[in-house]
C-alpha cells in the first residue's frame, strides 16, 4: 500500500472519531486492521512519514562481519561459497555471497553459453537412490581443424552422482568402438558383481550404434534393460547431453582438436577434474565422486553446521561494542589461485 493511500485512510479515520465513531469501528467499516492503524499512527506521530521500507531490522545481529566482506573471486557466487566453506576460508551463505558479488559488479555472465529459455522439462522417470542405478550415454562430434572431419567422443554417465565413468575418443561413430566402452565401465564399477536384479538400466537415443545388435545383445546378456529416448528429443537423455554441453562451454575447452592423441590427451585431464573436484549443482555441491562414495549427506549436513556456528560467532560479536571488535583476533586471508583451481579446469 502507497504513503499517500496510508494517509487518506488515517484522515478518515481521524474525521470518523471526530463524529463519535470509534477507531475500531471505522476499522471495520475500512476492512484493516486495528493494529496496523495503530502502528501507521505511531509513525506518522514520531517520524513524520509513512514511508515503506524493508522489513527485518536495520542491523542485525547476524549481519556479515567487516572482515568477511573483503572476500570475494570472479566465481559462480554458489560455488565460490561452497569452495571457501570446503577451504574453511569464509563461511556465507549463497545470498550472501551474492549480494557481496553483485555489489561489486560481478555478477555477469562468465561462459559463452546463452541462457536457458525456462519452456524444457525432463520426462518423468522413476526415482533412483543410489549410484550405479541408472547410466546413460552418448556419442558426440568434436570439431577438428579440417572442413567435414570431425572426431567423437563416447561418454558413459552415472545419472545419480552425474560421475563419467569412462570416455573414448575416436575417429569413427560405430558399435566395435562402444562395446570396449561399456565393457570398461561395467568392469570398474564392479557391476557383474551385483545381483541381476540391482543391476543398472541404461539410457540412451536410437542412433544405430544404440541399436546395433552387439550392444543389445550384451546388456541382455547382463540383465540390463535398455531404454531408447524418443527421435529427435534429447530430453530424454538431459543428463549426459547436459555434460556434454558443459564440456564444450568450458573455459578450457580448446574448440578444435589436431588429432584423436590431443583430444584423448584433454579429456584424460578434463574427466577426472570434473568427477573429483567439480561442484555439481545439481548434486548439492558436492563433486560427483564425492556423492558416488555416499559423502554427499555428510558433507552437506557439515557444511550447514560449519554456517549455524558462524552465524553464531557473527551474533555475539555484533552484539559487542566497537572496542570488542577491533580487538577481536579473527583474520581471514584468501587464497585466490586456491578457489579458482578448486573450481575452474586450468588450460
């Protein structure tokens, strides 16, 4: 409600109590609050306006402390608050991260990526629990530096801690190269040794390498149900084309490669950082090998802890005078080049 509307309302009721009729009754006859004119009139009496303003208080008690203020990277404001609370190096939540960022102008789009025009949605799928429930993967064209040849990267996923189990890269799109693929990760994950029954489902399109018959054959050997996303919808494999976006818009990502030995060189590197140091936003970020081992409850209830007690710390020395604060001993020292090799793959 605007000032002036507050004020109109004041004089009617003060024009109201000047005929005989009660405060609360003209209240009621205006449909507001007895409470809230009391406090409109409080203001109006004290400051002289009516002014909206933000609610909560002006100062308090949890409020950043200076210090804390001071610190800050060319970071996603989410995993730059999740890195330096990983790093015991300040602990804030994301809001507040954000609003030191955005006061410092430098909130701005950091990839090359557009962003995302909110009208697609993942179809329904059953719900998973665990790792090693349900796996996806794909092929995809890398770019090289010859018009028309193009090398693929084969990329299995883990769809619950978003965890590459393997890669290749090849210069050919065909099933003799997926099965040695799928094969691997089958064996380093130790799946033969589940029972058929706890065994994952594998997701991917119909692309004639899905449907080969070697590679259909060999899941039903293991007892894998395969599923096959519809034509032309590749949101019904969302999570390991979104990998596969992330990897090209990453700010290593050279764009072009001389030769398959080049790009199997960068995405021996780029895969092991992602899946052991890469904060998964969709995986409360956590790295996905850290959810893979069964860390991520752990590590997300320490985390929230580690914030309660600073919230704690920052209430009792807010509520301290001026001297109490200078002379409190805390000092905070952030390592920059920590925080962005803990966040961005280095070239």
């Amino acid at each position: 409600m605007g000032t002036e509307q507050k004020v109109e309302i004041l004089v009617m009721i003060e024009s109201a109590k000047d005929r005989g009729i009660s405060v609360t009754r003209a209240c009621a006859l205006l449909s507001i609050g007895r409470r809230r004119v009391d406090r409109w009139r409080k203001k109006w009496h004290e400051e002289g306006e009516l002014d909206n303003r933000k609610p909560g208080p002006k100062d308090p008690v949890h409020r950043l402390l200076p210090i804390e203020r001071d610190a800050y990277a060319d970071l996603s404001h989410r995993i730059l608050a999740v890195t330096a609370l990983d790093l015991e190096l300040f602990f804030l939540s994301f809001s507040s991260v954000y609003r030191i960022l955005r006061s410092a102008n430098l909130t701005s789009m950091r990839g090359i990526q557009r962003p995302h025009n909110g009208r697609s949605f993942p179809p329904a799928r059953s719900w998973i629990t665990g790792p090693n429930r349900r796996w996806c993967w794909d092929i995809s064209y890398l770019l090289t530096y010859e018009r028309g040849v193009y090398l693929y990267l084969y990329l299995l996923l883990d769809e619950y801690p978003r965890k590459a189990i393997n890669w290749l890269v090849s210069w050919h799109e065909r099933a003799e190269e997926a099965r040695p693929l799928l094969e691997s990760g089958l064996i380093a994950e130790n799946i033969f040794d589940l029972p058929e029954d706890q065994r994952p489902e594998i997701v991917n399109d119909r692309g004639r390498q899905m449907k080969a018959k070697s590679i259909t054959r060999m899941f039903e050997d293991h007892q894998m149900p395969q599923l096959f996303a519809r034509p032309r919808t590749p949101n019904d494999n969302p999570f390991v084309e979104s990998l596969l976006g992330t990897v090209k818009t990453a700010p290593a990502y050279p764009g072009r490669f001389t030769g398959q030995q080049e790009a199997a060189d960068y995405f021996d590197r780029y895969f092991p950082w992602y899946s052991t140091e890469h904060y998964h936003s969709r995986i409360d970020y956590v790295t996905p090998e850290q959810c893979h081992r069964g860390l991520r409850e752990t590590i997300v209830v320490q985390r929230k802890a580690r914030l309660n007690n600073q919230r704690q710390l920052r209430k009792e020395v807010n509520r301290s005078n001026k001297k109490a604060l200078i002379a409190y001993p805390m000092t905070l020292n952030v390592n920059l080049n920590q925080l962005i090799s803990r966040s961005v793959m280095n070239p």
